[in-house]
C-alpha cells in the first residue's frame, strides 16, 4: 500500500517516511479491525479534506494510466494483507 510514503512506520527511518499523515506506529492497538478498514476504504468519511486516496474507490482519480482505469488502488486480498499488517503495530 505505499503507507510510507506519507505515514511514518516501526522499523523505518525518518527520512524514509512520510510526514504528510500521522505515525502509524501502535495504531493496531488504537483501532480496531473495522476502523482501520474503513480508513482505507473510505477515509473522507473522518476528515473530508483528506488527501489520503479510497483503496477500494475504482472511478473518480485524475490522470490515471489507462491501463489502470476503473481499478482501485488495491484489490480486496491487498486491503486485507495491508489491515493484517496494520493490525500488528501495537
């Protein structure tokens, strides 16, 4: 899912992460399963001015590559992979 690029994660340093969203680390222990879910899937629905994209949204996005039109971000199996490994931060 490329959390990186904007959150900062356990085991990463610094200067390799983000700073555009806030620090993941111990967010497993701060959400549950189906909030961490929703913040992937629908994450304006907790801040509408987010910059953070609908991994499951398949239409909407600006410049995208024609191959990849009408796909989303991430297919259900990555969704969960990505909550599975969300799920570990405690």
């Amino acid at each position: 899912g490329l959390c990186v690029l904007c959150h900062a994660l356990p085991g990463v340093r610094a200067e390799q992460a983000g700073t555009i969203g806030p620090d993941l680390s111990g967010v497993g222990a701060r959400l549950s399963s189906d909030e961490l879910r929703l913040r992937l899937i629908a994450p304006e629905r907790f801040n509408p001015d987010t910059v953070m994209p609908s991994y499951a949204r398949r239409d909407g996005f600006e410049r995208v590559a024609g191959a990849r039109r009408g796909q989303p971000l991430l297919e259900a199996q990555q969704i969960d992979d990505v909550l599975a490994y969300l799920a570990t931060l405690k």
